[in-house]
C-alpha cells in the first residue's frame, strides 16, 4: 500500500489543453490532483500547526477587512517536517512547472490560510503585488483545500484572463482594492465556483483573485505554495511589502541576482 508521501510524489499529467488553457485564462482548477486519505492525514497536521503557531486572538468583528479575510501561517515546511513533506510535494511542483512552462521551480513559500466561521471576504488582489520579481517573471501559486469548498464557506474566485491587467496592480488587499479592482474588472467572467474535494487550483501572480465570506460554522482549511521560476531574479522593491518579502523569503539576496536563497530550494526540475 502506498504512504501518503509517495502518493505526493508521483506524477500527475498535465494535458498540452490544459497548459494552454492555463496561459490563456491566468489559472486552471484541476480535479483530484489529491486523494481523501493525504487531505485528512495532512488536514490533521496542518489544523495542529495552525492551532499551534496562530497567534491572533483579537475577536472577528475587531479586526480589520484583512484580519478578518484568514489566519495565515507562512513557511510551516521550516518549522515542522510533516509539513515539509507535503509542500515539496513533486507532484504538485511538477504542475507548478508545466503550467507555468518552465524547465523547473524553486520554493517562495508556504501558507497556511484558514478562513475561520464567520471570516469575512478576501478582497480583490493580485500576489505579485507583495513579491520583488518584475512583470516578467513567472510564479504561480497552487491553492489546495484540505476539505471540499462550496460556495458559502469562501473559495477563491478568478477573474478570467484578467493577468493582462495592468490597471491597479499596485493595490494591496484592502477594502480600497475590493472597490478599485472590482470596478475594472467588469468586463472580466468571474469563475466563483467551488472546489470538490481534491481539487486544487493554479493561478498566476498576475492573476486578479478574490475570496468571498466563510458562512458556514466550519473552519475553511487551505494550505498554498508559491512556486517562482528557477532562474528569476529579484526587482528593485517597489513597495514596502515587497521589501519585507525579499528580507523574509529571499534573505541576504541582492537585487538582479537570481533567487536562490536556503529558503528557495528547487522543488521540480525536469
């Protein structure tokens, strides 16, 4: 019988349709990328993690719209070898990789990104917003819940095709990027559907997203990895974020040189 570890790491086939329809529209959903017995095993872990190292106590309807969007625990695979396990997943790196159609990717980082009861809306942003990389380098972000996401419990939603967008690109998530985004993106379809169980959505760092309320009275569990191309290279800051992710998740890493810290291992090459 196969061990969950194994199961993490054997190949899931990408179709050359599904590359295309990945470049073309900004971000894929793909079905049983994962099976029930690695999302309840890792589902356990990544609950106790959480519990563990979640150190925000301040009640819901005291926090900020961002507060309110998820707790979020980043680069668990450091602090805990179970968790290192799932995230250098080959399996989904190799996704990451022919998605993105590059030879192979390193590491950003991990999160944890639990929207609690009751949790409010994530509003509309795109990634790359927060990352030292120019806007031609490739990352994607595999965005993998650990239980079935209907509708009311707050799965992402895409706006199709929308990582041609330049306009408000320089919008962190805020009430201000819900109205500003949501406003230019009228002429975008919005894909809102949920995610069965296994299934596990790709999206570029470019790609406007957004995630509504978690209406229902159980825990919405979702574990992300930011996969980069291997060979980017880092871009001047242009916000504070971007400073603060380049001295967290590229540290002692200069501008123009490719990213490649501890931190940043490869986790798919072909």
């Amino acid at each position: 019988m196969e061990t969950t570890s194994e199961i993490l790491n054997e190949p899931f086939l990408i179709s050359a349709e599904q590359a295309a329809q990945f470049q073309r529209d900004g971000y894929i959903k793909l079905k049983d990328v994962l099976d029930s017995e690695v999302l309840s095993h890792y589902g356990t872990v990544f609950t106790e993690l959480v519990e563990k190292y979640n150190r925000v106590n301040t009640p819901l309807e005291q926090r900020d719209t961002y507060g309110m969007a998820f707790l979020q625990i980043p680069n668990l695979w450091v602090l805990d070898d179970r968790a290192k396990s799932f995230v250098f997943s080959q399996r989904v790196a190799r996704i990451a990789a022919e998605l993105l159609g590059v030879a192979g990717v390193r590491m950003y980082h991990d999160q944890a990104l639990f929207k609690e009861p009751g949790g409010g809306f994530t509003p509309w942003h795109v990634d790359q917003f927060y990352w030292p990389f120019g806007n031609d380098g490739k990352t994607i972000t595999a965005w993998i819940p650990l239980q079935a996401t209907p509708l009311e419990m707050g799965p992402l939603q895409f706006a199709v095709g929308s990582q041609a967008l330049i306009e408000h690109r320089d919008l962190g998530i805020s009430d201000e990027s819900e109205r500003k985004i949501g406003q230019s993106l009228k002429d975008y379809p919005i894909d809102g559907t949920g995610y069965e169980l296994g299934e596990v959505s790709f999206h570029s760092g470019w790609t406007f997203h957004r995630a509504g309320p978690n209406r229902t009275d159980t825990m919405r569990k979702v574990m992300t990895i930011i996969y980069i191309e291997d060979g980017i290279r880092v871009a001047p800051p242009k916000n504070t974020a971007q400073k603060n992710d380049l001295e967290a998740w590229i540290p002692s890493t200069a501008v123009g040189s490719v990213a490649m810290s501890d931190l940043n291992p490869v986790l798919y090459h072909r």
